[in-house]
C-alpha cells in the first residue's frame, strides 16, 4: 500500500502557454510545482489555457481559454 503524499494525485493540472512566444519553448513539460514564471504579472499578449483533468472522472475542467489580456 503506498503512502499519503498529501497531494491529489487523481488531479492534472493544465498549464499551456502559447509556443515559441517569449520563453515558452515548443513541445511539453512536466513540473512538481508550478512552472517558472507562471505566478508572474506578465502583460504581454499570448494565448494561454488553465485547467484540471481528473483521472476518476475523465473530465477536464478549463478554467480560462483565450488571450493572457484581452481576445487573442
């Protein structure tokens, strides 16, 4: 039997960022935390989407889709 960590791990959480804008690099990563930068003010214009995919019950939840300020 594995032991509690204390993290949710039925939980993904979904950071994406538009690609080669910045220093957004094409292609994917995974983080134990969040990924750098991501708490920052930025106000730059950029597509990005949040969000969580749960492993029990298949859906994904999509907190914001669209541009970092204003349409895209």
């Amino acid at each position: 039997m594995s032991r509690p960590t204390g993290y949710d791990r039925s939980l993904i959480e979904v950071d994406l960022r538009e690609a080669n804008f910045g220093e957004f690099r094409s292609g994917r990563r995974s983080y134990s935390d969040y990924p750098p930068g991501s708490a920052d003010n930025d106000d730059r214009k950029y597509r990005m989407v949040f969000g969580t995919y749960d492993l029990k019950t298949r859906k994904l939840n999509l907190y914001h889709c669209g541009g970092n300020i204003g349409p895209p």
